[in-house]
C-alpha cells in the first residue's frame, strides 16, 4: 500500500511540475496568421506574471501595441487593439501550448467578426 502512496504522489508531482516547468509563452514570437484569405506576419514579444500576459505586437503596416492576455494551463489568450482604415480594431489570439513550445490557434478581428488561424514560433 505505501508504495501505491508513493507511486501515486510521485506521479501527481510531476504533472504539477509539468504546468510548472512546462512550455512558457514568454519571449519574442514570430507570427503568422490568415484571417479571412489575407495573410499577415507580426512579431509579438510576451512577459507572464502569474496568469497575466503583457507585452507588445507589431505588424509589418502597424504601429506597436499593448498586448493584454491570460495564461490557463496550456490555454492561452491574449489580445491588443489596433486600427483598420480609421476604424477601431480589437484584434485577438487563442491558442493552444503544446509541450514541444508550438503555439497555434485562432485569430478574431472585433467589431468585424472575422476570424481566421496564427501559428507562432519563438524566436532564438
């Protein structure tokens, strides 16, 4: 019975030390995304402090801005606002961290509601 314990204590904790130690968001990004047929590179850099995402995205035509997300296990979201032809954008990420660091989800542009796919790949 105590080596069941301790087989089943030692398993729980290295899937804790996974969420942990796993896969971070943290660092400078490179990605691509196609949203409604049109596709479009950007560069987004990411810090983490607890489950909150900040950093900055810049796109080829746009000026830098803000990022704001979240961190939920492998889930994560994060978004920043921008401007098309004057109008107010909201453009935002959802995406899926996969052990091996891969990040890859969907992209939705509001108020357009116009949604398409990103990968992102870490810069080295």
């Amino acid at each position: 019975m105590k080596i069941l314990l301790a087989s089943a204590l030692l398993a729980f904790s290295a899937v804790t030390s996974f969420a942990v130690d796993g896969p971070s968001i943290v660092g400078k990004w490179k990605i691509h995304s196609n949203i409604a047929g049109n596709e479009s590179d950007s560069e987004c850099t990411l810090t983490q402090t607890g489950n909150d995402i900040a950093g900055t995205c810049k796109g080829a035509e746009a000026p830098e801005a803000k990022v704001t997300g979240k961190v939920d296990g492998a889930r994560v979201t994060w978004q920043f606002d921008s401007d098309y032809n004057g109008t107010p954008l909201t453009i935002k990420y959802t995406a899926t961290l996969d052990a091996t660091g891969k990040v890859a989800g969907t992209v939705n542009v509001d108020p357009f509601g116009v949604e398409g796919d990103f990968t992102a790949i870490a810069e080295k």
